[in-house]
C-alpha cells in the first residue's frame, strides 16, 4: 500500500477567528421578580407573630432540600454584616422547599449550602417587625450545558462547572470546581448554581482547549442554557492507483504562527487508522487544523466549522 505524491491543494483562506463561527448558541430565561444579581426576592405581610419564612427553589419552580440557618446580624469593627451569637434557627427546607421560624423583631443574616459563589452580602440585611412576616426567596439558577456533533446527534461527555477567575495577569482562568456530570444520552447536563460568571470544561473532545470554555454570566433566578456543536473532519487515504486505501495512520494538530506569521504544525489532537471505507473521521471543536496521512502528506488550513462535515481528499480540502 503507498500514497501517490502530494496533490495540489484547493485554495485555502488566511486562518482569522472570524472567519470560523464558534455556533455556540445561548438562550437566558429569568424570573422578572428575582434579583438578576442576587436571585433574591423578598415581601413582607401581616403575621400574628415576627416571622422569617425561607423558601429555597430551582429556577424552574422546583423546591429544594437544603439546610438553612438563621442568625441575629451584627456588625464588625468596619461595620459590616456578620453573625452575632448563636443560631437562632436551622432546619432542612424538606420536600416543600420551605422554612419557617418564629423569630423576635430585628435584622438577621441567612445561609443555606448551594454551589458556586459565596452569598454572604445576599444572605444578609433581613429585616423582620413585629407583627410581621418576612418572606425570603432564594432562586438558585440552573446552568444547562447542551454538547452535539455535527450530525445533530447529542454527545455524552463529562461537563465540570467552574467559577471563573483571572490570574495575576487578568487573563480568564478557571477558579474553583463547583460541579461535574455527564451529558448522557440526551446530551444534556443541568447544575443547579448561584448566580455569577462560570467557565466549563468538557473532557473527551478534541481541538481547541478554549472553546466555549468562558463568560457564561448566570442571573439570579435564570435558566442559562448553552448548546455546543461540533464540527467534523472526514479525511479519505488512497492508494497509488487511485482507490481509497484502509488501515493509513492520519493525525490532526492544532495550528500555530510561525516567526513570519505562517501556520504550522503544533500539537497533535488527533488520530486514527482509516477504517474500511478508507476513512479516518473526528469530531472536532471549529477551528483551523493541519493533516498530515501517512507519513510525508499534509494539509495545512483545514476548516472545521461547527455543525458541518469538512472532507479532505486527493483535491484539498471541500466545505459542504
């Protein structure tokens, strides 16, 4: 089995991050009631007695069964909120996502666990008067990672939450773990979080290690939904003769500029045999790739779009 000698590629175009679409296709829905910040709302109404009444839930109206505690607000010596003697109250919100206490008059901070960032500014300054009943909605919002290829079929891969952060030179990092589950058979994971800014990390899939990675920004009492496609590279191997050949190692890399600016090779994603149809497939983040079949063929400036099949053959490259 051989490879004929090096064809004359199709006309490329300049790699530019423009010029290849991220198809990274987001839809935010929120409750108009609820804080975007905090994901708090709060009413008071007429009770018999001083009362906090907590009532923890999904965005999606789906109560929670989380531990909350309730304490008398003080202050520092700089004067801000913190907790002043012991628990006034704790309990499990249970099946109905509710707590309600007795409490006398006065201000008091409230926390319950949720993942992602610290509340402690939100859980404070509750107010409750005599005769009155404060009520305290905490929406915990829900983050939807959605991942298919091309082909529309969903992806299984492990999906990990992170808070977003920035090293010591401002540049987006990933902060601490908060969650990690698998897309499963509807490609689909959801994670219930408090609001804020979020960066993920899906395992298994090749490419570019930033795509769709950071700035998902999660609004308090919002259904934050992110769906990332796929692109596919089809490559053919053939023997001298013209006739697809099988078994011929073919690997993809990641592009990088030169000292002139030029793409060249950098490390390798990808590889695989071609298979029996004399084709080695990958599902690919969209960027700009190099193929090299065999040992002495390459393609440099391969595009990958998201939710589109790229097929190199003896011509180059063709886009669908």
């Amino acid at each position: 089995m051989c490879i004929r000698d090096r064809p004359t590629p199709l006309p490329t175009v300049t790699p530019g991050a423009s010029e290849i679409a991220p198809a990274i296709q987001v839809n935010v829905q929120r409750d108009p009631d609820v804080d975007p910040v905090t994901g708090i709302a709060t009413w008071t109404e007429p009770a018999a007695q001083s009362e906090l009444r907590v009532l923890v839930r999904r965005a999606d109206g789906a109560p929670l069964d989380k531990y909350v505690s309730g304490y008398r607000q003080g202050a520092d010596v700089s004067g801000n909120p913190v907790q002043e003697g012991r628990r006034v109250f704790g309990q499990w919100s249970g099946d109905n996502g509710i707590v309600t206490a007795a409490v006398p008059p006065g201000t008091y901070i409230l926390d319950f666990s949720a993942d992602g960032w610290p509340w402690t500014a939100q859980f404070a300054n509750h107010v409750v008067a005599a005769g009155q009943r404060t009520n305290v909605l905490f929406d915990v919002s829900l983050l939807t990672v959605g991942l298919r290829y091309a082909d529309g079929r969903p992806a299984d891969k492990y999906v990990r939450v992170y808070l977003q952060a920035a090293d010591v030179s401002g540049a987006q990092v990933e902060g601490r773990s908060v969650d990690g589950k698998w897309t499963g058979e509807n490609g689909l994971a959801t994670f219930a979080v408090t609001p804020g800014m979020y960066a993920l990390e899906v395992s298994g899939v090749d490419g570019y290690d930033d795509w769709g990675r950071f700035d998902h920004q999660v609004p308090g009492g919002g259904n934050y939904t992110v769906v990332l496609t796929l692109g596919r590279l089809s490559v053919e191997t053939w023997n001298a003769d013209g006739t697809l050949a099988t078994d011929v190692y073919v690997q993809i890399y990641k592009l990088v500029p030169d000292s002139r600016g030029v793409s060249v090779f950098g490390r390798s994603v990808a590889n695989r045999n071609s298979d029996n149809t004399g084709r080695a497939v990958f599902d690919l983040t969209p960027g700009w790739y190099g193929v090299r079949i065999g040992r002495d063929l390459e393609f440099v400036d391969v595009p990958v779009q998201s939710g589109q099949i790229t097929m190199v053959n003896q011509s180059g490259y063709i886009l669908p």
